[in-house]
C-alpha cells in the first residue's frame, strides 16, 4: 500500500470517527428533549386535573338536603316551676365593715332580695323558658327562714324580737305567695324547719318541728295569705315527701345526719353522707326518692340526686372569719316535666350583681 492510500484510510477513519461522534450527540440532544417533553406532558396533564377541579369547584350548584325543625307543638300546661328558699335568716344584720364590704344584711336588704326572688320564680320561667304554660309552682322552704336567738351574739344584733320578725316576714312572704298565685294559678308550699329557728339552745328531738319559729312562721304566713289556689304543707317532722310531675323529692334542711364537711371537699362530703343515710331510713320504710333538696350549707350546687340551695343573706361574719366560699345570695329553680323530669337547672340571684361578680352595693343602698 502506497502512502497515498494510507493518507487516505486515515482520512476516511477520522472522517467516520467525527460522524460518530455527531451521531451521540444527536442522540444525547434527542433523550434530552425526550426527558422534556414527557416533564411537560406530566406538567401539562396536572394542569389540567387542576383546571378540570377548579372547573368543577366554581361551577358546581350544591344542592344541601333541607332540613327544617319541628314545629313548636300547641302551647300545653304540662311543666312546674319548682324553686328552693332557705336560709333567709331574716331580720339577721351584716356589718359589711366587719366582711370587707363584701355584703351586708338587714330587714331592708332582706325585703328587697325576698322580693326579687318572687320577681324571679315568675320572670325566669316567662322570659327565658318559652313555649310552655306553666301548670304551677312548687316552693320548697328548707328552713332557717329566720336569724333566730340560740347565739349570744345574734341576740345582740338581731334587728327585731323573734315575735316581731315572725310577724314582720309572715306578711312579706304571704304577699310574695299570693303574687305567684295571681300568675301561675295554682301554688303549692312546702316548708321544714331548720336549726336557727329552734327555741332551745341545744338541739332536740322530739317536738323538733312544733318547737321551731320556723313551722310557726309558715303556720302564720299560711294564714295571712288570701290568694286561691295556694296550698301548704307543714310536716310535724324534718323532713317532707313531695311529688312533682313524676319525680319524689325528699326535702330537709340539712344539718341532721349530714356531719362533717371540712377540708378540700367542703359541702359534698356530708351531702353524700346524709343522702346515702335517708335513702337507707326511706327504703327501710318502704319510701324511695329520687331527688334530695337540701339548705343549711349556703351554697348553690346541683348534681343528678340531689339540689343543695343558697342563701338569701350571704356571706356574713362567721362564714368571712373562717374564710369559706364568697359565694352571692342565690336560690335553686328548675321546671319539671312528666317525661323528662326536672331540667333547667337554674340560680336565682337575689341581689343585684355587677359583671365582675360582686354584689351591686348601690342599687340595695348599702
């Protein structure tokens, strides 16, 4: 071979190796557009299932079911209003200089608050509760309605003799029945006596009821009352039965056999305590209830067996110097019906209240 044919094999061989090598990079650019159009395709096809949803979304006409409330059914008079009053301690003073202007008491501020809970039991279940017409009313009175004697110290700042408190209040509370009477109809009252009313310095048991001013104050307003309608129900023991609709209420003041109640768990040790008692005394004797109303602890509290009431009076000196529970005058309502027993659940304030909790001292003149 002549050195001509070698130039030009060598020609020829470069010649190959540069059309080989445009061949890769043809075909390197063409996997690479190859990666970009299928990276625009799947581009492309999720912005169009994005397109296609918003579509959907901004065009859409919902069709919601429609769904309507029952209408009220007629107007039947088939709720009581039950409420609780206890623990009035009427004619008892509170210095408000001895209670850091926490609250006072005295016949005047007394007369207002007995006042605004006969104003509540009828504006409550009117005003709030709608849809009903009340059948009657139920007033549970669970004693200590007045300051009483057995302490030196009340003697002493009482405003009134026990004769003239009893008769002072006998009156004030006949009005308040009648005015309830004039609206529901029918009123039915049911009072206990408690520990403040007994006439004997120690307690006692026998004649316990027809020795307290307690029975005697509710024999009396019984008989200053003039309203139809209204009924009594003064048992000569401390305790009374009362059915409501379908629901048996044992009522008692709650200072017999509900001891303890000191510590952390303040009032619910002794109420369990005293409700497990009678429960065991009612069942022995062939009497069950289903719910116990209790007063004497000052403090509003409902649970599903019990209702334990508030104070008309409030905090005084002797639950301040102890330091218990700051708690505002307040009484138990609640309405009952026959097929759903007592609901509604509710505390009357007896004083007038500022929003932060405290008793409005200038709307009672104190």
């Amino acid at each position: 071979m002549g050195v001509a044919d070698e130039i030009a094999d060598m020609q020829y061989g470069q010649r190959v190796a540069e059309l080989e090598l445009q061949l890769e990079q043809q075909k390197a650019k063409l996997a690479a557009k190859s990666a970009a159009f299928r990276l625009a395709s799947k581009k492309l096809t999720e912005l169009e299932r994005h397109v296609s949803f918003n579509e959907a979304f901004f065009t859409a006409s919902p069709k919601p079911p429609t769904w309507i409330t029952e209408k009220p059914a007629l107007r039947t008079r088939d709720v009581t209003v039950c409420a609780m009053l206890s623990d009035m301690h009427f004619d008892e003073v509170v210095n408000p200089r001895e209670v850091n202007g926490i609250n006072a008491y005295n016949r005047e501020i007394g007369t207002q608050r007995l006042r605004r809970f006969f104003d509540k039991v009828i504006s409550l279940p009117r005003d709030h509760f709608g849809g009903h017409e009340y059948q009657g009313a139920v007033i549970f009175m669970a004693g200590d309605s007045i300051s009483g004697d057995i302490h030196e110290e009340l003697q002493q700042t009482n405003e009134d003799t026990i004769l003239g408190t009893c008769l002072y209040w006998s009156e004030q509370l006949a009005a308040g029945f009648d005015m309830l009477a004039e609206f529901y109809g029918n009123v039915h009252i049911v009072s206990v006596c408690g520990n403040h009313g007994r006439r004997t310095g120690k307690e006692r048991a026998k004649l316990r009821a027809r020795d307290n001013y307690d029975w005697l104050l509710a024999h009396m307003t019984q008989r200053a009352g003039s309203a139809p309608g209204v009924t009594w129900q003064i048992p000569e023991e401390t305790d009374a039965r009362v059915q409501v609709q379908n629901t048996r209420y044992l009522l008692t003041h709650g200072n017999l056999g509900f001891g303890g109640g000191g510590g952390i768990a303040g009032a619910w040790t002794p109420i369990v305590r005293g409700d497990l008692r009678r429960r065991q005394r009612e069942g022995a004797a062939g009497e069950v209830y289903d719910i116990l109303l209790v007063g004497h602890w000052h403090t509003y509290r409902t649970g599903g067996e019990f209702v334990l009431n508030g104070s008309l009076k409030g905090t005084d000196e002797y639950a301040y110097s102890r330091s218990f529970g700051i708690e505002a005058p307040k009484q138990a309502l609640w309405l009952e019906t026959a097929d759903y027993g007592p609901f509604g659940h509710t505390p009357i304030f007896c004083a007038p209240m500022l929003p932060d909790g405290r008793i409005d001292r200038g709307a009672e003149g104190w």
